[in-house]
C-alpha cells in the first residue's frame, strides 16, 4: 500500500517567512524559503511517502471571491519578495522530484481535499496532511491524519474533539457557525466556538441545529433566522472543493527517496 503526503505550502512557507522579525526584503524570503526547503525534506524523511501533493495557492481571485466579494479582504497580501522567490522554491522542490501543484482560482486546501478524498476513496493507502489550517483537519473524517510540523504532534479525531469540541465531520458546520475572521468568513452575530459546539453537539449538523434552534423564541433562535442566508453562504465559504481538475496523475506525483 501507498502513502500519500500532501503538503500544504505556503501554509509552512508564510509562517517561517512571518516568525522572522527582519523587514521584508530579498534576504529575508531567501533565508525563509532555506529554512522552509529543509522543512520540506524533514517532512520527506519523517513520513517516507510513496507520492507527494505539494498544493500552492495560484494567486488571484478564486471562486470563494466570486460568491462572496469581501472573502479575505482584510488579509495583508502575501509580501513581494517572498511571491518574487517562490518560482525558485518550486524549481527547488523539482530537484527532489516533489511537484508542486497549483491550479487557478481554487486555493491549495481544494487541491489538498480533492487529492486526498481521491486517494483514499481509490484505497490506495494511507493519507498524511501537513497542515495547520482549521478547514483541512475536516478531511480527519474520511480517513486522514493531520500532522503539525512545527509542534511535531498527530491530529486526529480525539484531537478535533479536544481542539474544537465537535467530530471531524461537523468541523465546517462549526466554522460556519462561528465563522473566521482571518478569512472573513462572516459567520452568525454572537455565536463562537463555545456556542457553536453546543448546537451541533444538542441538534446534529447545520440544518438540524436550524430547524432546532431556529425555531426557538430566543435571542439566539431570533439571530439564526435573521441570518440563515449569511449562514450558508459561509457554510460555502468554509467547506472544501473537492472536485477540482488537478491536472496531475499519482505517477507524476510518484516520490522515490
């Protein structure tokens, strides 16, 4: 059996450009893009993967943007130097015979999800994430491990219950619920992860919870009502695009040490 190990890139990338106090500049993306290429070969030589999905954001609009305009408006743009450099890193990561996929108008976590639900549901092994990202440990529900590279520590469903205080499998609903504000999803007024949890622990999944807590004569039955359209929208916002035209087969993804 094979093992898949999709790598979310920029996830690692950005943060160890960000942990870096240094104004940006062409040294500092350089000596960030080092630092993420060893990363990268530790992530190889920990897991020792039979194929590598190394997803990149494409840059640009995505279809998030076309349903919601406002979708990561308040992001800071991802600094020029490091954007600039990244066309080596991919060279780089070449070299070692990882490819690294990107796809236009759809983010790496759409590649990642629709990478991963493809392997699994083909049975072709086991499937590692290396993520911090909230929406891709959703994908913990159909099979997958999620492991933080930078605290070294496997995620799996115990650890979204512990984490979130939901299953896997509601993880969007809770996000939708809640919503998140680094993404500018909107989420409904007042509800956080607390509250959030305790409807979809009480009623089931999103639709339950509005035809549970919906219909209550509450402030909070009030707020869902008002905001049942803003709710799905961001139900949509959140949930991963798992039919994306990747443009790459398993042979070309092939990881040979």
């Amino acid at each position: 059996m094979g093992k898949l190990l999709a790598i979310d890139g920029l996830n690692i990338v950005r943060r160890v450009y960000e942990a870096s106090p240094e104004p940006d500049s062409d040294l500092k993306a350089g000596i960030a893009l080092r630092h993420a290429f060893s990363s990268f070969r530790n992530l190889l030589e920990a897991h020792q993967p039979t194929h590598v999905l190394a997803a990149f954001d494409h840059g640009g609009p995505t279809w998030r943007h076309a349903l919601y305009p406002r979708y990561r408006e308040h992001r800071a743009p991802m600094p020029s130097y490091l954007r600039d450099a990244l066309p080596e890193f991919h060279q780089s990561l070449a070299r070692v015979g990882v490819r690294a996929v990107t796809v236009p108008e759809v983010e790496a976590d759409d590649v990642i999800g629709t990478g991963v639900l493809r392997w699994l549901a083909e049975g072709r092994g086991e499937a590692v994430v290396a993520t911090t990202d909230k929406d891709l440990h959703a994908l913990i529900a159909h099979g997958a491990l999620v492991w933080d590279h930078f605290k070294g520590e496997w995620h799996d469903d115990a650890w979204v219950r512990q984490r979130f205080g939901v299953a896997s499998e509601r993880l969007h609903d809770l996000l939708a619920l809640m919503g998140d504000a680094t993404d500018g999803v909107p989420g409904v007024s007042k509800v956080g992860m607390k509250t959030a949890a305790r409807l979809l622990n009480a009623y089931g999944d999103l639709d339950a919870v509005m035809a549970g807590a919906g219909i209550l004569k509450t402030p909070l039955g009030e707020r869902l009502r008002a905001e049942r359209e803003i709710l799905y929208l961001s139900r949509r916002l959140v949930e991963l695009k798992t039919d994306v035209r990747l443009g790459v087969t398993w042979n070309m993804l092939a990881y040979e040490v």
